[in-house]
C-alpha cells in the first residue's frame, strides 16, 4: 500500500508539474486543446486569435434569420443586416481565459480534461439595435396600422414645411433585438417570433423642421444650367416640385427626383437642342418618289443629366451645373423609311369647289400641314390628333360650318371637304377609319353616302392602315380642286359593291357596300355608313 500510495503521489505531482509547465509555455497564448465556434484556436497569440475571430465574424454575418410573424410582418434577411455581430474582444478574452479561472485544483483539473476533449470556448454577440430597427422598418412594418414616418411638404404658400409622422403597430424592434440575442447565444439556426406592440416613428417633429428649413435654403435661388455655349437655370418653383423626404438609415433624408430634374433641365435649356430631321418623301414629275433623308439633331441632356442636376441640387455647387448635349437620332432611318415601300401611286381622288373663299384658304392650309405625313403599318392617322385645332393663329380663316344640322361660322369652315377628299381616297385604297362621321346635311359636291366632316375635338377623321407598307398622304389644289393622292406599295384592288337606303325617321341612312380583292385572292367586303335629314333645322325624329 504504501509502494501504491508512493507511485499515486508520484504520478500526482508529475502531473502538476507538467500542468504548470504548460501553463508557463501557454503564457500570453490560448491555452491548449481550446475552440471558439467549432475552431481550434489552441495556443493561438492575441493576434492570431484576433484573425480567427475575424473570419468567424464574417461567416456568422452571413447565417440566415427568420423572423416569424402570422399577422404580415415576418421576414428574412442575415445576421450582418441586423447587426448581430461577434463580439471579438470579448470572444477573445474568454477564449484567452479558458482553463486559467478558478482554484488552481480546479484549473488543473480541467487541464487534465483538455486531453480527453476539446474546451469549449463561448462566442460573446452583441446586437446593433438602430439595424434591427431599419430592418423592421424596411421589411417589417406591414399590416393594419402602420407607422408614418414625419416628411416635408409644400404649405399654401409654397414653403417646405415639416410634418411629425404617426405612430402605429407592428413588430417591437427592441424586443425583437432581445430576442435574437438569446436565440443566437445558444447557436444552430436563428428563428424568432416577432413580438407586436405600438411602433413610433423613426424620426420627430424636429427632424422633419430641420430637413424643411435645409430644402427651403437649397431652392431660395433658381439653379444655374449651361451646355456647349447655351445657358439657362431651373426656376425656384420647379426646383421645389422635385424635392420630396425619405426615411434614411439614420436620418431623414432630402430626395430629388432624377427623371423630373432631367425634364426640367430639357426645358431649361432649349435653346441648346436642335431636333432631328426625319426622313422624308416628296413626289417629282410623273408620280416618282423621291425619299429625302433625314439628319441626326442634338438634345439635352446626355443619360446622366437628371443625377448630375439632382445631386447638384442637394449640394448648391458654385457656378452653373455644366450638361453634355448628345446626338438625337431621327425616329426613323433612313434604311427603315426606304423599307416601308412608299414607291408608288395607290389610289387618289378630287373634289370640286368654287374659287377665292375664305374656306378655300383652310382647306389649302390643311392641305400643307398634311402634305408627305406616312401612316405606318398597323398605325393610323387623326387629322385632330395631328393638326390640332384650326385656329387663326394657325392661318385658319372663319367660313360657313354645319352645327347640328344648321348653318352657321366658325374658324376653319370648309375644312371638311378636306377630310371628305382623304377619305374617299383612304377608301379606295382599301385603308379603314377608327372614326367618321357624315355631314347631317347632304352636299352636291360630296359623293352622296360617301364622306366625312370635321369638328373639334369630335367628329375626327382617323384612317387606319392594315397593309404591311407605310402609306403617304400627298394633298395637291388648284383654285377650284382639292385632289389627296396615297402614295404605298399596291396591295389591294378595290371597287364600290352597291348603296342601300333606309329611313330613319324623317333622315336617310345610306350604306356604301365595298369589295376588296387582296393580291392573294382573299375577297372582304365591308360598308361605311352616313345619314342625312331632310332639310336644316329638321331632326330626325
């Protein structure tokens, strides 16, 4: 017994012996057999342990976390986006710690259990509750009753004002926060239920003031713009309609709108841009056309006009926001012009009137707005929608109208034999109307059942090109003609089928059948309809 408890003793003080040994050999280290996070950080410096933690940082921050909510407010996002980092130097110390507190029978102890298994070192987490809060807001805030945040906005007199927002419900970011502490301390996957309680705005009253009193002082001057040579500015009023607030991550923002910066610095700087020349066709001796190309132009501003005057808007910047002017090409190409098939005669007819009149005069200036416009194919063209309304400023003169089945004047009377010319050459053409509309009154000049009048905004007269070739419209007058030719690629033959008459009341509706025969030999007939009363001031019933 006593040779046992000799050998006992022996072994006993070997044992601390080489514990202290190793103690002394660890000095400054981690001690041995140690992990943090599933790492083996065994007898790592203070530097090294300071990389290890680093990386771990960097993996965690990545972990998926759920946030649980049956009433509309869940989400999911990482740890780094809702600021639940490590805690490195916390980390650090316990880790540097482990195996060194305590007795030191307790000590020893546990460095003889060092060598069955690794000593496991707690990560020490801390949470950034301002992210938590951002999150909650970003991704969070549904349901019912949602908080308002305070923002600005223009009083009657056109002043930046500030407004406090409102409170409302929703997930509890602090104890949200709490939560995903406790959750992500005792490791594996990060699932928490958001709590629901009353949630304030991010931002007060006096935030909303001092961002109202910033936006006032960055518009009390008109913004000065200049490009290649031209110079112009943005008034103060505009300046203010593109300033609007937004909740920030820390703070309530100013934003400026980019897409209506750049409008308004097209505007401002007008003078500077020259339009693109279209390509176009005109028609020489013997009905040859002739494309006439088109010319690139210049616009402002290049791509990046609505950020550089947005931001130089929020900055003030000394001296004018300098803008680039680049090249605008026209709509169409010259190759895509010469492909719609414009080459030759497709149809055209002429209607008679007297010479010298007032209506003479418009239905010429109608004629010369109208003249080489191409109606794509599948488009259609509106002579309202294009010539706008007939006025003197336009060279319009005031002649005889037809108002309700009575005679009377307006500016742009006569007009309509215009619209009566192009729709009978449309309807030969095989082409087809989105709208028309008959005279109530018949004319003698008109082709009875076959013809279209004009008012502003209605009745339009709006042709519709169903061919697969770009159709242009080229009016020509005499004194006492107007004659609109259509000018396309040949693609159907047309011929009038027959007219039929009905009563409707004391008025006559007159239907005019036509037959088209396409170049595949597909047939269609359709009609086109107008109705007249029996004398002015008569109604139909």
């Amino acid at each position: 017994m006593l040779v046992l408890g000799g050998l006992l003793g022996f072994v006993l003080a070997l044992s601390v012996a080489a514990f202290a040994a190793d103690d002394r050999r660890h000095a400054g280290r981690v001690s041995r057999n140690v992990s943090v996070a599933g790492r083996d950080v065994s007898s790592s410096s203070p530097e090294e342990l300071g990389r290890i933690l680093n990386d771990v940082d960097r993996r965690s921050s990545t972990t998926e976390v759920v946030v649980a909510d049956d009433r509309g407010g869940g989400f999911t996002t990482d740890a780094g986006s809702m600021g639940l980092r490590v805690d490195r130097a916390a980390t650090a110390e316990r880790a540097l710690a482990a195996g060194r507190r305590g007795s030191p029978p307790s000590r020893w102890w546990s460095w003889l259990g060092s060598f069955r298994s690794s000593r496991r070192s707690e990560l020490a987490l801390s949470v950034d509750r301002a992210a938590v809060a951002r999150q909650v807001a970003d991704k969070g805030r549904k349901g019912a009753d949602p908080p308002t945040e305070a923002s600005i906005r223009l009083d009657e007199q056109g002043r930046f004002v500030g407004v406090a927002g409102t409170a409302g419900a929703g997930t509890d970011a602090g104890r949200l926060a709490d939560d995903l502490l406790e959750v992500a301390s005792r490791g594996g996957p990060i699932r928490v239920e958001a709590r629901r309680g009353p949630v304030a705005p991010r931002f007060s009253q006096a935030d909303a003031d001092a961002l109202a009193k910033r936006a006032e002082a960055l518009v009390a001057e008109p913004l000065p713009l200049a490009a290649e040579g031209a110079a112009g500015s943005i008034p103060t009023a505009i300046l203010r309609s593109l300033l609007s607030s937004m909740p920030g991550p820390s703070a309530l923002e100013l934003r400026a709108d980019e897409g209506a910066a750049a409008a308004a610095a097209e505007k401002a700087l007008a003078t500077a841009a020259a339009p693109p020349v279209e390509p176009t066709f005109k028609v020489e001796a013997n009905d040859v056309v002739t494309l006439i190309p088109g010319a690139p132009g210049r616009s402002c501003c290049g791509p990046d006009a609505g950020r550089v005057v947005a931001s130089s808007l929020l900055r003030r910047p000394a001296g004018p926001v300098v803008l680039t002017l680049v090249p605008k090409p026209p709509k169409l190409s010259d190759e895509q012009a010469a492909g719609l098939g414009v080459k030759e005669q497709v149809s055209s007819f002429a209607t008679k009137h007297a010479c010298c009149q007032p209506r003479v005069r418009n239905i010429h200036r109608l004629a010369d707005i109208v003249r080489g416009q191409v109606i794509p194919p599948g488009g259609s063209f509106s002579i309202n929608g294009f010539v706008g309304e007939r006025t003197t400023g336009k060279g319009f003169l005031v002649d005889k109208v037809i108002d309700e089945g009575r005679y009377t004047e307006d500016v742009g009377g006569g007009v309509s034999q215009f619209a009566t010319t192009l729709f009978n050459a449309a309807w030969f053409a095989g082409l087809e109307f989105g709208e028309y509309q008959s005279h109530s009154l018949y004319i003698s000049r008109y082709p009875k059942g076959r013809e279209a009048t004009l008012g502003f905004p209605h009745p339009d007269l709006v042709v519709k090109n169903p061919s697969p070739h770009g159709v242009m419209i080229w009016p020509t007058y005499t004194d006492r003609e107007i004659r609109v030719t259509l000018y396309s690629t040949k693609w159907v033959e047309v011929r009038e089928a027959g007219q039929e008459t009905r009563p409707n009341g004391s008025c006559t509706v007159y239907t005019t059948r036509r037959q088209r025969t396409f170049l595949d030999g597909r047939v269609d007939t359709d009609s086109t309809r107008a109705q007249y009363r029996a004398g002015e001031g008569q109604n139909c019933r």
